[in-house]
C-alpha cells in the first residue's frame, strides 16, 4: 500500500512514536523547496518534508534550529521528531499542527513572545553550525564582532555568489563601496547577540488551534534583534499590532530604519541569487540609499 521510502520513514517514526502504523500518506501544498507530506495514523499525524539526499544537511541544520527555538521557551516551533536519509531522498518529520492563518488576535502575542526570544543571548554573533536561507548556504562562524560578522557572512557572501550569477558590475561595486562603509553605518550600534529566527517572513508563522502563534522553517543564528523585525517589514504579513506588542516590551534603538535598510539588503541579495529578475534593481537601490547617508 505505501512506497519503500513512505514505510522506511514509518519505522524513523516508530522509534519516536512506537505504536504508529502508518494508514495514509498525502501530498500537501505551500513548499517552494521541498516536497510535503501528511502521514496519519491511529488518531495521530506528522509533518514529513523531503528533499534529494545532497540536502540531508539542510534538514539537519533546519532541526536544529528548531530544537534551538524550542530551547527558549518563548513562542511555539514544531516538535521535531527525527530527520535522515533514505536511498535518495532525505527526510525531515516533525509534529502536526493544525495551523490558521487567522493572525488577529495572536499578534500581539507574537510580538512579545519575539522579544522573549530575543534576550536569549549567547557572546558571539553566529551560531555552532552553519544552517541554509532558503536553499543558498547561511555561513554562521561566530564573530564577536557584529560589523564584521554581517560583512563577511552575510553581505560578503551574497556578492561573493552574485559575482557568480550575474550581479552587473555596477551593483557589485555599489556592493564594494558599501562594505566598505559598514563601519559608518553601523557606528554606535552595540547590539546584542539575540536567537533569531532568521528568515521572519509572514509565510513562516501561523496560529494553532489553541490561538497560539507559532513560527517554522527557521535560518536560525545569534544576530542583531533588529535583523528578525527588518525582515518582518519587507514582505508585509504582520500587523501593527504585533509591531506595537513587540516595541512595549522591548523598544528598538534609534537608526533602525537606516538599519533595517541594510539587514534587508541581505535577503533581496539572496532572492536575486535564488531566483534573478527583478530583485538586481531592488539591491541597487536600496544601496544607493545605505551610501547616501556615508558620502
């Protein structure tokens, strides 16, 4: 009744869950990077993400950084269950949640519970493995210096890889002279080392059945606190309400808005590397106006 790989991933399951038999399997949506599946049985469902082998360490990193988050104690991840390679396919199975996005009243209660997260803080900018955003590699080598940190393993990579993919030469040396300026632009600016989430766009939080929020597919790594709010604000998904709720309980320094510029920067840079078009024209501007304000 189920394929080889579907019953090897039952036994990873059993070892977790040992009274689960597996009595359905189903494809299910809203994945652009990996294949989804719902396995059910006896009353019970987890949530299985698969992928080819060679992305066996993405599932592996992408655990972590669950199991990170959960550490906290501060907003609600999935509970991973086990992750591993079967023939040609890697596997990552986690809780079931009955998700919603009826984000109204949770909200505010995001809000606060991302600032929770975020005084959780370690020394060093970074973290103890290096993780993926999206699909492109996230290199996480702690840094005690935050400047440096963004502009080797964040900024740096990114122009590294869109040497690579065709960046123009006019935004690669705006890249060039911007790196250059880190130094200006970050002035004054001592974050701490907060866990972030570290890919907080809308479409990784939902709300449970209880109306608790709850976030998923992290990048996770210690990094300006700042960086998790900028990227709330780049592609929308989020209320002011969870913008209110956060700055109660934790109010954001001044210059952020320059700030948010620049952590923001790094994800349109990755979205160019991902996926080309339009997002080329998006980084140049947004680097006019970073090197406006240090000319």
């Amino acid at each position: 009744m189920f394929d080889p790989l579907q019953q090897s991933i039952q036994q990873h399951i059993k070892r977790y869950d040992s009274s689960f038999e597996l009595s359905a399997a189903h494809a299910i949506g809203g994945g652009c990077i990996s294949r989804a599946m719902r396995f059910e049985g006896l009353g019970r469902s987890y949530f299985v993400k698969l992928n080819a082998a060679v992305h066996a360490d993405m599932f592996a990193a992408e655990a972590a950084g669950l199991d990170e988050l959960a550490q906290a104690r501060a907003v609600r991840v999935p509970i991973t269950v086990c992750h591993g390679v079967e023939g040609d396919t890697a596997f990552l199975v986690c809780e079931w949640l009955n998700l919603s996005s009826d984000h109204a009243d949770a909200a505010v209660l995001l809000g606060r519970q991302l600032a929770q997260l975020h005084r959780c803080v370690q020394k060093d900018f970074g973290w103890k493995r290096d993780n993926t955003i999206g699909a492109t590699p996230q290199i996480n080598t702690p840094n005690p210096d935050w400047c440096k940190f963004w502009q080797e393993q964040r900024l740096g990579f990114q122009l590294t890889l869109g040497a690579k993919n065709g960046f123009s030469s006019s935004l690669l040396h705006k890249g060039e002279r911007l790196m250059d300026a880190l130094g200006d632009l970050l002035a004054g600016h001592a974050p701490l080392a907060s866990l972030l989430h570290g890919d907080l766009w809308g479409g990784n939080w939902a709300v449970d059945d209880t109306g608790a929020p709850v976030l998923f597919d992290p990048a996770v790594y210690y990094g300006d606190r700042e960086a998790d709010i900028a990227m709330t604000e780049l592609f929308g998904g989020f209320p002011g309400a969870f913008y209110a709720a956060y700055r109660e309980s934790w109010p954001l320094d001044d210059g952020y808005a320059l700030r948010k510029i620049l952590y923001n920067l790094y994800h349109i840079l990755n979205h160019f590397n991902l996926f080309g078009g339009g997002y080329a024209a998006q980084a140049e501007s947004m680097m006019d106006s970073l090197l406006a304000e240090v000319s």
